[in-house]
C-alpha cells in the first residue's frame, strides 16, 4: 500500500516540486491548494481568490497525474492569520503572519482535512528538513526557511515531509525543468505576503479597521528624550529599523525604534539605540523533547536572515522567555518572531514582546516577512 | 478500485450516443454556414430549421420563438437583461427574482441594477417555495422581468410556475423560468404554462456543452444582447452551432420521449437512496424535504461533517458527487440556496448533493449507500478529536 500524502500547492516552483518529487518517489499524492482569502471587488486586477496560483497549482497536478483540490480555509484563515496581522499593527507590532499561517493553517487546518483524507503524511514546498522528528534547516542556508515553523506543534514534525529542504534553490528549479514542470520552473519568487495586495498593508488594515483607525491616524515623531520632531501619517506604517519616511534635519541617520500604541508615538533616534542586548519573547513552543532550561547556551534569531546570535537563557516562565545576548543585535522588533536554534536543530521559538537594554551600535535591515 | 460512481447528474450529463451521431455530419460533408446561398449552406439550413422545429415541438412552442444560444447562462442572462433594456422605456425598471436562483440569473439581475433596475429579491420558505404573498407584493406593474426557476439546481425543488406566471401576466410583468433541471423531469409545455421566456441547456439531457436555447413568446418585448448579423432573426446574432444544435434537438426528443419512465426510475432510486441515508444516519437532514421535488436531486446535511472533506473522500472513494455551489476557484463554499432557505450554518456546511440520471444504476445507489455512512462516520470521528 502505497503512503499517501496531501502537498500543499501554493502554485509556485517548491511546492511544485515537492508533489512531482514525492509522486516519482512512488507516494500516493494528493495535491490541495488552500482557499484563503478572496479579494473581492477590492482589487478588480486581479481573479478572485488567487486564481491564477490555483489555476498553475492544478495544471502541475494534471501534469504529474495526481488529483488536485482546492480547499476552503477562508474562515480559519481569516481569524487565525488576517485577524492576527490586523490586531498586531493596531498594537504596534509588525506580525509575520507567515508564522502563524504555518502555525494554524497549514500544520493544524489543512492537516486535518489529510487525516479526512487519511493521509499518513503533510508536505510543503518549504526550505527547511524533517530529520527523525525534528525540524532542521533547510541545506540551501540562503533560502532556509526553518526560521518560520517554529510554531507548528512537535508531534507534526513526523509527519512533515519536505522534499526541497534538501535542495538549493537553483537545485530546485532544476529540477523543475528536468520533472517538465514548465508552467512554474521559471515562476518568479513571490516577496508579497499572499493577502496583501501589492504590499501594501496599510489597506488591509484600513479594510478591517476602518481608514480612520488609530493605527492609521495621524501622531507624532518623538526621539527618547521626549522632543516632538514631526508627524506621521499613522503608526502601523512604520516598523522598528525603518528609515523611510521619517522626519530630516538630523545629525545622524535616524531609525523607528519603537512605536507606542498608546499615545500613537513613532520613536526615532540614531542606530545606537536601535540595538538591544536581550529579548523577551511570548507564546514560547518547543520543537524538542528536552527544552533549554535557564541558564542554558542557545544560538537565537530574532530575524529570517541573520546570523545565529549566541545567548543565555534568562528566565523560563509559563509561555514566556527572557534571554540574554552576549553581543548587541539591531531592531529586535515586537512581533516578530524569536527563534532557538542548536546548530541545524530548530529548538523552538516565540513571539518577541519587547527587547532589553538597548544601546551601542550596529547595522540593522527591515524584517523579511515572506516564506 | 470498483467502477466509479457519477452521481453528479446536475452538474453534467455524458453526451448520448443517438446525439453524437445525429451531430456527426454536420462536423464532416454537411460543414455549411446556414446563411450561405449554396447547396452547402442550404443543407445546413435545413438542418438547423429541422432542429428547431423538432426542439419547439418539444416545448408546445412554435419555431420562431425559439433561439439557440451557448447554454444556461446565456439564456438566463437573455431573460434578465434584454428584457430590461427594453422595458425600462416603459417605467418598468424593478427586476424581480428568488434568492435560490442559478448565479447567472442572480448575476444578470444585478447587472441590471447596476445599469438602474431597482432589484428585488422574493422571499422564499424553509422548503424552498418562493412566498405567495411576497410575490404579490414585489411583482407589479412598475416590474420589468420576474424570473422563477422551475426546478433548483441544488435542491430540486419544483416551483408552481404555472400560478406564478399567471400572476406575473397579470401585472403585466414577463415571466422568465429556468427550466435548465426541470426539462426532461416535468412536463414543459408553453401552451399550457403562461411563461414569456424559458431557458434550457443542453448538456444536461445528453447534448454537448456548449448549446442551449431560449423559448420566448411571441409579442414578448426584448432587445438584443448581441449585435451583428440576422441569425436566429436577429435575437442572437452569429453563425449558428449547426452540429449542436441538432444535438440539442435530438436529445430533446428523447428526452421528452423517455421522460415518465426515466422520472419513475430515477424517482425510485432516489426515493430508495434517501431512505436507506436516512435509517443508516438518524439525524441527516434532507433539504427541500416537504416542497415538490424533481426526482434526481438528493440534498442531504449531516450535522457534525463538512461538505468539503465529503466531497474528497467520496471521490477519493470513485464517488462523485456536489455541493452544488463552486467557486471560480473550484472551492467548496457554503451554498446561497441552502443559506437563503434558512438552512442552519452547520448543516447548510455540510450539504451534498447527489443527482441521479442516465448512468445512475441500482447497484450504484446500493454501494452509495453502504460507503456514505461510513464515510460519514469517520468525518464525524475526526471532528470530534479536532473538537
């Protein structure tokens, strides 16, 4: 009997890749592409609900001779993830809604429908490895995408497989060629993050909470001394480590670093306040039977693409953490995402809630949210 | 794996043999453009006034009130909006219709409201059945068009289009039904049920995608959709689908032949189907139940499922079946008919439709319904571990 597992399609090259490689592996494939969002009337450029995703996503099935179906988590998804993302920016943080789509929608809801399906087994196109029940980077480091799973519960890891975790990106696309996968191998990677049209999140903000939310409202640019050195068009615009768009005239180059909900102040000041020598971080999940415990060395990162940052583990209390970096890391940034890592092994990770003790100075670059 | 199972009969029938055949020459030596002059026109022409005539013949109409057209959208959309344009010069603009309508009458109507119409949506029971008195009451003399289907799509539910089309005339408002589930289940006869306009599809009785045609009373007023040539005299333009539309016709006369003993067997299986469902699953709710049902629709809810996760284990099973409603995408959503008709959330979620027809068998009902409930038993058991 052959093992039968449901890949989850999004249309583009991995995911791709991932069902043609498993179907020649000799899997019983299924492929799905969720539903999960419609744009409705809002954007008339473009087909409703991904269209064209899904439409690329089938032809692929068809072409590898495995059934496809579209699956509606529109509800799921739009509470779970979209909710989130809104509530986040409303409270001056910059969410990774990927995380929380890996979190609940792909390894909870669309696990669900393969146990429906009995399916033994849950692949996606992602960039990271499934190695004996733990959760590993992916071997291209400049693609691994390890850093967005942290949050799926432990007992999936073993069901997760993850065909291009092996691969480089070029690899994949190679290979995409060789399968004859010609409607994706040369598809464009996507940056966006899929429910905000051309990347503007301020409108799927303005959409939920109204235009004149107070997240869109405007309010004033402070440095740390208190002073008023401009206004701003509302603070869900601006993240921490962002240069754009804030007020000139000053001596040094200036940085968002940090928002305050409250009285809907942007606080800006030169890169050395930007750095943060701790993080504290919440909805803390573990990857791995034995948990640091504090007073443990642990390798963290509080960013998709940065280099592993040795740490101490400070405090462990219910869901939250506080650790301790042995160097200053920059824009350590409110919801984003804080995860521990032993060398390949992805330990676990959080919710970042607010950096500790910030001073010195260093580089910085905006969070990359997409995966 | 055993022979798969269609019971998707609403969605789409397979061509007929007799269609394929009687279709056959007009894609070989008999290629002509009816409008040509030549003998090769000529024998198209024939054949398409043939076809309408056999088809009108079909419906107590006569030949000149028929027009041949793509299929059900089309005709829908005909009905609704050339009607419209034609009547609003008038001072009728109000477009009324039933929220359990196909999506291209629901979509025409509010295009004409886009283009103006002032548009109006009947009330309907938790059976189905469009309300009397909110049909006096939307239906008057400033209304343009009002469009009722005959039988629903995804409930089967039969309409008294006879007393609603009455009452329509007598405000002096067309009356357009959707007949694309009810021909070849019901009697259609124009000379007997007063509807202006009737619209049917083909591949629903065993002709090929792609054709359908329009009934539309003499003296009923209209303007085109199309511009361009004087086909179809001039109601909708364009070089006629001479192969399908002998197709159309072909199987409308066997349909129309066939029809009280398909509809006692089919009535049959479906009769046995529900109620061998329903003693295996105490509590699933059959939708439409109480109303007057075309008999090859079964719409059936079980608390605690949804219809998505059914729909992929019966086919992943070789059982094919419906919700009845798609998105463009192809997802499962939860149906406007069943939501429209008061069907609670968590069983109009869980709806599927089973339509029976020509490849639907005993032995096929038999295996339905043995695996649906134990189908059903493993979607509840994982609802209930995902709690």
């Amino acid at each position: 009997m052959r093992e039968r597992v449901l890949v989850a399609m999004s249309g583009g090259v991995d995911s791709s890749v991932a069902a043609a490689v498993l179907a020649r592996q000799g899997y019983d494939v299924i492929g799905a592409t969720m539903k999960l969002f419609c744009y409705g009337d809002d954007v008339p450029d473009r087909p409703c609900c991904s269209l064209d995703s899904i439409d690329d996503a089938r032809r692929v099935c068809e072409s590898i001779g495995v059934p496809h179906y579209v699956l509606n988590l529109e509800s799921a998804f739009s509470r779970d993830v979209i909710g989130n993302f809104v509530s986040e920016y409303a409270a001056g943080r910059t969410p990774i809604p990927c995380v929380r789509c890996n979190t609940f929608t792909k390894f909870r809801d669309l696990l669900r429908k393969a146990d429906a399906l009995e399916a033994r087994y849950i692949a996606t196109g992602h960039y990271a490895r499934s190695v004996s029940g733990e959760l590993h980077r992916g071997s291209d480091r400049a693609k691994d995408q390890s850093y967005f799973l942290w949050g799926i519960d432990r007992d999936v890891v073993r069901r997760m497989l993850l065909p291009v975790g092996e691969l480089t990106k070029d690899e994949t696309r190679q290979l995409a060629r060789e399968l004859g996968l010609r409607v994706v191998s040369e598809k464009p990677e996507s940056q966006d993050i899929c429910f905000v049209p051309d990347g503007d999140h301020a409108k799927v903000i303005a959409r939920h909470l109204g235009a004149d939310a107070p997240a869109l409202s405007p309010g004033d640019f402070v440095t740390s001394d208190g002073s008023v050195v401009g206004r701003h068009d509302g603070y869900a615009r601006f993240t921490i480590g962002q240069r754009r768009g804030l007020p000139g005239g000053h001596r040094e180059a200036m940085f968002v670093i940090a928002i305050r909900p409250e009285s809907r102040e942007v606080v800006i000041g030169p890169r050395q306040e930007l750095l943060g020598l701790g993080v504290i971080a919440r909805e803390i999940n573990w990857l791995v039977d034995e948990a640091p415990d504090v007073g443990a060395r642990v390798q963290l990162q509080v960013r998709h693409r940065s280099a592993p940052a040795p740490a101490e583990v400070l405090r462990l209390d219910g869901g939250e953490m506080e650790l301790a970096l042995d160097e200053a890391v920059a824009a350590i940034t409110p919801g984003q995402s804080l995860v521990i890592y032993d060398g390949e092994r992805v330990l676990g990770g959080g919710i970042i809630e607010s950096a500790v003790g910030a001073r010195g100075a260093s580089r910085t670059a905006l969070p990359v949210i997409a995966a | 794996m055993p022979t798969p199972i269609y019971l998707d009969h609403a969605a789409t029938t397979p061509v007929r043999r007799e269609v394929l055949e009687a279709m056959e020459p007009y894609f070989g030596s008999r290629f002509g453009n009816p409008s040509s002059m030549h003998r090769w026109g000529r024998e198209a022409r024939a054949a398409l006034d043939a076809a309408r005539e056999r088809l009108a013949h079909c419906l107590g109409a006569e030949s000149d009130e028929l027009c041949f057209t793509s299929g059900g959208t089309e005709g829908d959309n005909f009905a609704i909006l050339a009607t419209f344009h034609a009547r609003r010069k008038e001072g009728r603009t109000a477009v009324v219709t039933s929220p359990i309508e196909h999506k291209a009458i629901l979509g025409a109507v509010h295009q004409a409201a886009r283009e103006g119409a002032e548009e109006r949506i009947l009330d309907v029971h938790r059976d189905g059945l469009v309300d009397r008195d909110s049909f006096d009451a939307n239906v008057r003399d400033d209304t343009a068009v009002c469009s009722v289907m005959w039988v629903n799509n995804e409930i089967g539910v039969v309409q008294p289009i006879e007393e609603l089309a009455g009452r329509a005339k007598e405000r002096g408002a067309v009356f357009h039904t959707d007949a694309v589930q009810a021909f070849g289940k019901l009697p259609v006869d124009a000379r007997k049920v007063p509807f202006d306009i009737l619209t049917i599809s083909g591949h629903k009785i065993g002709a090929p995608k792609g054709i359908g045609a329009i009934y539309i009373r003499r003296g009923t007023p209209f303007e085109p959709l199309l511009h361009g040539g004087a086909q179809n005299r001039g109601v909708r333009p364009g070089t006629e689908n001479v192969a399908a539309a002998v197709g159309l016709a072909t199987a409308a006369e066997l349909a129309v032949e066939e029809r009280e003993a398909e509809v006692r067997r089919l009535g049959e299986l479906r009769d046995r189907l529900e109620a061998a469902l329903l003693e295996r699953i105490p509590d699933a709710v059959v939708n439409g139940k109480g109303a007057p049902r075309a008999p090859h629709v079964l719409n059936i809810s079980v608390p605690g499922t949804d219809s998505e996760s059914l729909l992929l284990a019966l086919d992943l099973a070789g059982v094919a079946c419906s919700s009845g409603s798609a998105c463009q995408s192809g997802s499962v959503d939860p149906s406007h008919v069943l939501t429209a008709i008061g069907v609670p959330r968590e069983l109009a979620v869980a709806a599927v439709r089973m339509s029976l027809g020509p490849l639907t068998t005993p032995e096929g009902v038999e295996r339905v319904a043995s695996l649906f409930p134990a189908l059903i038993a493993k979607a509840r058991r994982l609802s209930a571990v995902a709690g």
